[in-house]
C-alpha cells in the first residue's frame, strides 16, 4: 500500500548519492504504520509533483505542512555537497 502522509517540520536532507530525502513528523499516515507526531526520514524523493507534495523512490506521497530550518528550495539540491548543510567557520 502505498502511503499517503503530511509532514510537519519537515526539512531537505541531501544525500551523498545526490539529491535528497525529507525528514519530519508525520501525520495522517494512511497506512497506520506511524503514530502522529513520530519523527521519520524518508526514501529519496523523486519527484516534486506540487508545490510542496513529493513522491519518493517507494511511490509514498508526503505533504509538507510545515517546513523547519534549514531548508533550501528543491532546484538547489541538485548539486550540493554531500556534507551538506555546513556551517561557517569562525574567522
């Protein structure tokens, strides 16, 4: 079955592989498998479908309700740096 779920405070994660997987709590998990309120990470996304509503590389689909910092919009994930987010060095 395939999952159909909001996240809240839901934030990019970049992945070394490239491009990049969400993190947050979910809500509304069609499936029952999640609790509301749980924290998840999920499978790499693939695609942006709408403004905020992603499908990942399992065919889940996540509504983004809420976003946390930081989070950067999806067209500058496509070459980040696998150790990103950084933070500046102090000078």
């Amino acid at each position: 079955m395939t999952r159909d779920a909001h996240l809240r405070k839901a934030q990019r994660v970049s992945m070394p592989s490239g491009g990049f997987s969400l993190r947050g709590q979910i809500y509304g998990d069609n499936t029952g498998r999640y609790s509301d309120g749980w924290f998840i990470y999920t499978w790499k996304v693939l695609a942006e479908i709408e403004p905020n509503v992603f499908r990942t590389a399992t065919g889940n689909i996540y509504r983004i309700d809420t976003w946390a910092p930081p989070s950067k919009p999806t067209s500058e994930y496509e070459q980040i740096p696998a150790d990103w987010p950084f933070y500046p060095q102090d000078e």
